[in-house]
C-alpha cells in the first residue's frame, strides 16, 4: 500500500556519487555486501532513502532508511552470498543490515571519540577489525560477540546493551548485541552528500577474526567520555547531544 502523501518530485534529492545507479556502482554495491556476508555478516534487507522520507508505507517514519523491511528480519538475516546478491539485485536502492548478537557485535560511537580511540588503539597495536563510519555522527566497530547461550543463566547483562528502540537512550557508547542491528555499507540515508552515506572505513576481510570486544572497550569508553565532557564545555545550556 502506497503512503498517503510523499514529497514533490522536486523536492527529491539528486543522485548522489555513491548512488549504485549505473552497472558499476550496481555491481561494487554487491560485491561490498557480498563481502560482508562471507565475512560472517549476517545481512537482511532494510528501508532506503525515498526524497526526504522513507521507502517504508509509514507515513512520518522516524528512522528513514535505517531499518529492516520485515518484521522478520531476525529470520530472514543470513550470510549466504547468493541469497544477498539476489536482494540486491531485486532492489537496487535498498540499504541492508546486519544482526548483531549472532557472529559478531557492534560498538557503536560518536563519530570523534571513534577517531580519539582509533588512533589510540593503532599506536598501542591493538587490531580494530573492520570499522565502519556512519553519517556524520557515529563510527562502528564490529566485535566478536558475546554469544547466545542456550542457559540463559550464563547470559550477563550490561547496561550498554542496546536495542534498536532504545538507541536515543545510548548517546555515548551504544553496545549491539543479541536483538539488536546496524547499517552495513554501503547504505545511504535522506539527505545530500558524503555526510549521508554509511561506508566502511576498515572493511571486513573474509576468514579475519574479529577482536574480543573488551580489548577495544577502554579505549572506546574513554574516548567517549572526554567527548562528553567536551561538549559539555562548549555547548554548558544544552544537553548532549543536541539534536
């Protein structure tokens, strides 16, 4: 069923460099989401940037493009490359996710304290695994995870978890586990130029092994909370982060 009301044509943003809107863009969009799954990425397909709005039929969507398209994404994620290549090939513009919790984690930062530990962590040789910078606010790093443990006793809960519907409440460090995804390159969002496109900043490697997520976590805690403190001192009448 189609939205009840979508922006004029000419409101619709312009193709954009990172567009797949020729063969090669096409092709270099799958062959990166191809990579992603034989990495062990987990991918389903999600929303894509339709003007200023949504593809999804919610009319007022509050996160445009950046969610599945089923309801059973759980399910329906998988790693197999074939089955990736045929979503996208189906649907040129759609952005894809990936399930965090199964094969791997994601510590999800703002953007400059995920450039304060990067630059920590490679001058200690601490190997990152891939690192992905989404938008102009927030800078991914894809961990191995703490697992799904049939016992659910054996489960430890951290007040970082984060939850797709619980994301606002995580402005700092935001941990993605069991039930939780995020973007995967390459994805675009509404909006002009580079600031609205998710890409890889370290791309996953296929048979890499992923870092135990508390070998980054010090650098990744630390660097947020000086963030925080920063913006505290520039911004001191508003709450981070402004919005």
């Amino acid at each position: 069923m189609e939205r009840a009301s979508r922006f004029p044509r000419w409101l619709r943003r312009r193709p954009r460099s990172g567009d797949a809107s020729g063969a090669g863009g096409a092709q270099a969009r799958e062959d990166l989401l191809r990579a992603a799954a034989e990495a062990g990425f987990p991918l389903a397909p999600a929303a894509h940037p339709e003007g200023y709005g949504c593809s999804c039929v919610r009319i007022g969507c509050p996160t445009p493009g950046r969610h599945p398209v089923s309801f059973a994404w759980q399910t329906q994620a998988t790693t197999d490359p074939d089955q990736v290549a045929r979503w996208a090939q189906g649907e040129p513009r759609a952005n894809f996710v990936t399930a965090t919790g199964r094969n791997h984690d994601v510590l999800d930062v703002p953007l400059e304290a995920g450039r304060a530990a990067l630059d920590r962590l490679d001058a200690e040789g601490v190997v990152t695994g891939p690192v992905a910078v989404a938008e102009s606010d927030r800078m991914f790093f894809f961990t191995a995870t703490r697992g799904t443990p049939d016992d659910e006793d054996e489960w430890w809960p951290c007040e970082l978890d984060c939850h797709p519907e619980t994301m606002d409440e995580h402005p700092g460090l935001r941990w993605h586990c069991r039930g939780s995804y995020v973007l995967v390159p390459p994805a675009t969002l509404p909006g002009e130029g580079p600031d609205t496109e998710v890409r890889w900043l370290r791309p996953p490697v296929p048979g890499e092994t992923l870092p135990e997520p508390l070998t980054l976590l010090e650098a990744l805690t630390d660097a947020c909370a000086a963030h925080v403190g920063d913006a505290a001192d520039h911004e001191p009448s508003a709450p981070w982060p402004a919005r």
